[in-house]
C-alpha cells in the first residue's frame, strides 16, 4: 500500500463524511439564525430558545435524509471493499 492509495482513501472518507454531514448542519445553522433574529427582534434573551427548534429540526432532518445518507454510506463500503485487493498489493 502506498502513501498516494492512503491518501486518496482518507480523501474520499472525508468527502464522504462531509456531504453526508452538510445537509443536518445546514439545517441546524439556517434555523439557529433564524431563531437568533426572532430574539434580536421580538427582544426575547431566552437562552434555551435556541435548542428547542434546533433539536427538531435536526431530528426530522436525518428522519428525511436517513435513506439517502444509508445509501451513500452503503456505496463508500461497497467500493472500498470491491477495491480491497488493490490496496493490499
């Protein structure tokens, strides 16, 4: 195994987990926002007023995107294991 082939298989599981992990961080940054300009506005400073909306949306994020995010990880198996016996040469 060659430091190019470990390489590339670090870069691919990053990418892997970053697109899988972009989706419920952007939710989660969009309505942090959101709820942070309703406080600024209305002048509510409830500090756990955050977490609340937060968490749902989170929770129903990866309730929608699960599928998805299985058959992503499934296929980044699937060619890692295919491609096992290059990587032991």
């Amino acid at each position: 195994m060659n430091p190019d082939l470990v390489g590339q298989i670090a870069r691919e599981a990053i990418e892997t987990t970053l697109f899988l992990a972009l989706p419920i961080l952007g939710t989660g940054l969009i309505v942090g926002l959101l709820v942070s300009l309703f406080q600024a506005v209305t002048q509510i400073q409830e500090a756990t007023l955050v977490f609340i909306p937060k968490i749902i949306v989170v929770f129903l994020g990866l309730l929608v995107l699960s599928p998805w995010m299985m058959r992503k990880m499934m296929v980044y198996t699937e060619q890692l294991i295919v491609n096992l016996p290059q990587f032991v040469k």
